[in-house]
C-alpha cells in the first residue's frame, strides 16, 4: 500500500467519478449508472488512494470466482487464462472490495493511534 500524508480535503463526488473512470478504462465492467451511483455514494470519504486500491480489489473478484470455480480442473497457471473468460466486474465485486479497504482503513488508523 502507497505511503499516506494528510490533506486538507477528499474528492468530491465528480472527482471520484472521474476516478473511477480512469481507473477501470482498460477493464470490462458490468455497471449500471445506478450501480456507479451507489459506489459513489459508498466511496464518500475515500481518498484517491483508496479508491486505486477498491479497483484493484473489486478487479480482482472476477478473477479470484473464475480460478477457484476451475482450481485443480482445467487450469494450472491462471496467467494462461484467456481474458474472455473472465466475466466482468460487477457492483458484488465493488462490495466484497469496499470490506476490504474498510478494515485496511481501520487497521491503518488503529496503528496511527498507538
């Protein structure tokens, strides 16, 4: 994870938006505008850095369904799997991903306290 300084403000609602947009251009996503609507709304008061570890983790939910519904069947390197068969990245994924940033945020901040 990226080192942390303070600032003085988050991204507003537009700018997470344009976040998210930059974010996941190189990824197939299956988002409705209600589904970004409540990422969004979720995201208040994530900064840039955990919104780029969100990505990261809801890009990660497809990947992690498609490796273990095919573990020890048909593929042994999950770096020779063909992108197509990888489903797109949907609100779910964006919802097990906030879990995880919460508690890395709250052990951060735990940390910070002691």
């Amino acid at each position: 994870y990226p080192r942390e300084c303070k600032i003085d403000s988050l991204p507003d609602k537009r700018t997470r938006f344009e976040l998210f947009k930059i974010l996941l251009k190189k990824q197939k996503c299956d988002l409705s505008k209600e589904d970004m609507q409540k990422i969004l709304d979720m995201s208040n008061m994530y900064s840039g850095s955990d919104i780029k570890v969100l990505c990261k983790e809801a890009a990660m939910g497809p990947v992690m369904e498609y490796w273990l519904y095919y573990v020890d069947r048909e593929i042994d390197d999950l770096m020779s799997v063909e992108n197509s068969k990888i489903r797109p990245i949907q609100l779910k994924d964006f919802i097990e991903a906030f879990k995880v940033v919460e508690m890395r945020r709250l052990f951060e901040n735990s940390v910070l306290l002691l």
